[in-house]
C-alpha cells in the first residue's frame, strides 16, 4: 500500500534505458527558459516537476491523506454554559446557572467504517497519482521520441542536398561537354528543388516537435533548440516481455477497483448511520434564588422516522455496480490495448532491425565498391554519387521505423512496471 505522496522525480529513472540509448549531458536538471538542449531523463524530470496534471494528482493524494487522518476520530464534546428561570419581573439574579459538557456517543461502526472509506479513497488518490505520472511520461516519451526523429531527419536531408547538389553540378558539366542530354540537367535541379522542399516540412516538424515536447513536460516557455539521445532498438524486447501480464497491477486498474471498494465501504457506512448516536449531557446546576447545587443528567437520542439512510445507502450500492463494470470495461479495454501495441511494436522492431542487419549492410558495401571504382577510376563521379543517395534514402527508411517503433514504445509506457 502506497502510504504517502511521494514526488515522481524521486523515483529511480534507469529503466527506460533499455530502450532508448541516451548520452546525458552536463547541465542540471532544472533547465531554464532558455535552455538549448535536453535528454530524455531530463525532459522526464522536468514533467515530473512542473507537470499540472502531476501537481493536481498530488495534491488531490495530499487531500486524502489528510482527510484519511482526520476520519474515524471521536466527535468532540460541547462545553455548554447558559442560565435559565430568570424572571421578567424581578431579580435577573434569580435564574438558575447551568454549566457542563455533552458528549455524542456512536452505537454502530460509523467510525471504524469512515476510517476505512477514507483510506480507500487515499489509496484510490495514490493510484490515480501513479497512474497520472505513467500518462506524463508517455506523453514526453513521444514527444522526445518525434523531436529526436525530426532533428535527425533534419539532418539526413542536409546530407542529401548536398549530394544532389554535387549531382547537379556534375549533370550540368556533362550537358555542357555533350555527353548528357539538357533534360537530365532538368532533372538533376526537379530532384534537388523537390528535397529542399522536404527539408523545409523537415524543419517545419522539428519546429512543432520541439513544442510539443515543451508542451508535454508543462513548460512552454522552454525553448528547445537540440534534444540529445540516439534512436536505437536494442533491448526493446524486454520491455515488451516485461508489459506482458501486467494488467492486475496496471494503477489505472488498480484504482477503478479501490473506487469499487470505496463505494461499497459508504453504502455499508449509509446502513450503519441508520443506527443513531446516543447524546449524554452532564450539567452542573446552580440554582440562585435558593443557593442549592444540584447535577442535571441527560440522554438524548434521534429517532429515525423520516431519514432512514435506507436511499443514500442504495445509491452507493448501484454507484459500486457502476464502478465495477467501468472497472470491467477499463480492463478489457486495456487488454486490448496491450495485444495490439505488443504486435504492432514487434513488426515495425522487426522491420527496423531488416533494415539494420540487412539492406543497410548491403547497402554499404554497394557505396564502397562504388568509391573503390570510382578512386581507381572505373566508374564516374556520377554513379558514386547515385550510390550515397540510394544509401541515405534507406538509412531514412531505417529512421522511419525507428520513430514508428518509439512512438508505440512510448504507449506502452503505462504498461511497464519500473
């Protein structure tokens, strides 16, 4: 049982690491405004501390706790002084002077019973708080996770231009020497001036991306200009193996069930307070007009002839039946949820690691067989050139499924127990 609010950003942040590889840099973790680069521990870290979903979860925790404390507590006595029996005509002396306490005394269990409400309601508060915390750094995963393609896919398409830029100028030298037609020319600039245009939406995603990821840790006003980390697959696998058969221990699961409780907690309260508390007074009584001391005694207790508690406690009773099905539904629906990410995380990991083990290799010794020629000169300046370009369009191709495979990561992110 979680006993007390306990801020996210102390909690150990190791296990993400297995997915993604990320080289830390040397700032602190509270980045100013104008901060120019983050990590993705950092980014989670900032979440943790400035997120309004996280703050209004703990504070809501913080709530309970006090109201959990305060439950089942004896109700206080009254101190009670008046006078009575003063005469209209004569002495106001004359009354008679009372002073003394009343104390309630409850006949059921409402106070064991309120207790015990209100700590499920804590544990509720405590699993919404988990649950709220899981949801934040799924948001800032993805987040991080779509800067981080974007910045190098930024890049990716730098190192195209100017590779196609070489080839236009290269084509341009061939049209002018006769030994190309002027249309490959045409060509050549079609090709450069149609990547300019994806590097410029490249940028356009770098821009939004990064204020997203401002957005997903709750600070705006934090300008990202570089996020840090490498986009890698290894060990991810576990993570899928470590979210399998993790639904009775989901906090959003586990909190639907603490609401069940504490429904079915306050409907047998509702019956219990049918039963009523017993009211004891004890009054000194000082009587003027006589001088004579005497003891008042008095027990009072309500009857039930109007509220019975018979309604309230039936409400609560359906308001359990309705909690238990949402928990039913929430369940199933996170069931499903889990399958489909689990196999959607394995295709694009599989094709990513094609991509990787496979073409890429291929790939490069194509690109080094053709600078081998080319330096021996057996082949031109133009088909080695054609071979650079064939090898970064599959390195973005490999890039693609990465982002796809750390987009669904980042939504099993609630799934993972760390």
């Amino acid at each position: 049982m979680l006993q007390s609010p306990v801020r996210a950003d102390t909690r150990n942040d190791n296990s993400h690491m297995k997915f993604l590889s990320i080289h830390l840099l040397t700032i602190g973790l509270c980045v100013p405004a104008h901060s120019a680069a983050l990590t993705l521990v950092q980014a989670e870290r900032l979440a943790a501390k400035h997120h309004p979903l996280i703050a209004e979860a703990v504070a809501k925790w913080n709530a309970a706790e006090h109201r959990a404390v305060q439950a089942g507590l004896r109700p206080n006595p009254n101190l009670v002084a008046r006078t009575e029996g003063i005469p209209l005509n004569g002495n106001p002396q004359n009354g008679d002077f009372l002073v003394g306490v009343t104390q309630r005394i409850r006949l059921n269990q409402t106070g064991r019973l309120s207790k015990k409400v209100a700590e499920a309601q804590r544990d509720q508060a405590a699993l919404s708080f988990t649950t709220a915390e899981r949801k934040v750094r799924e948001d800032v995963r993805g987040a991080f996770a779509t800067a981080l393609y974007a910045q190098v896919s930024e890049h990716l398409f730098l190192e195209r231009i100017d590779i196609l830029r070489t080839n236009a100028s290269l084509v341009k030298a061939l049209v002018a020497a006769g030994d190309l037609v002027a249309e490959a020319s045409e060509v050549a600039h079609a090709d450069l001036d149609h990547e300019e245009l994806d590097l410029a939406e490249a940028r356009a995603l770098k821009f939004r991306s990064f204020a997203a990821l401002a957005a997903a840790i709750g600070r705006t006003n934090l300008v990202i200009r570089r996020v840090t980390g490498e986009l890698s697959t290894n060990l991810a696998l576990d993570d899928l193996l470590r979210a399998s058969g993790v639904l009775d221990e989901l906090p959003a699961l586990l909190a639907a069930g603490s609401s069940v409780k504490a429904r079915e907690l306050q409907a047998r309260l509702a019956r219990a307070s049918r039963v009523p508390a017993l009211n004891l007074g004890l009054m000194y009584r000082r009587q003027q007009r006589s001088r004579r001391n005497t003891i008042d005694i008095e027990a009072a207790i309500s009857l039930p002839l109007f509220d019975s508690k018979e309604s309230a406690a039936k409400a609560f009773e359906d308001d359990a039946k309705a909690a238990r099905a949402k928990a039913a539904q929430l369940r199933q629906t996170a069931a499903a949820a889990l399958t489909k990410l689990q196999s959607e995380l394995k295709s694009a990991l599989n094709r990513a690691t094609h991509i990787r083990d496979e073409i890429l290799p291929h790939q490069q010794k194509i690109l080094d067989r053709r600078r081998a020629l080319f330096e021996a000169g057996e082949t031109s300046r133009l088909d080695y050139e054609a071979a650079k370009l064939k090898f970064t369009e599959e390195r973005r191709h490999y890039l693609e499924f990465l982002h796809e495979a750390h987009r669904l990561w980042a939504q099993l992110t609630p799934f993972l127990s760390e």
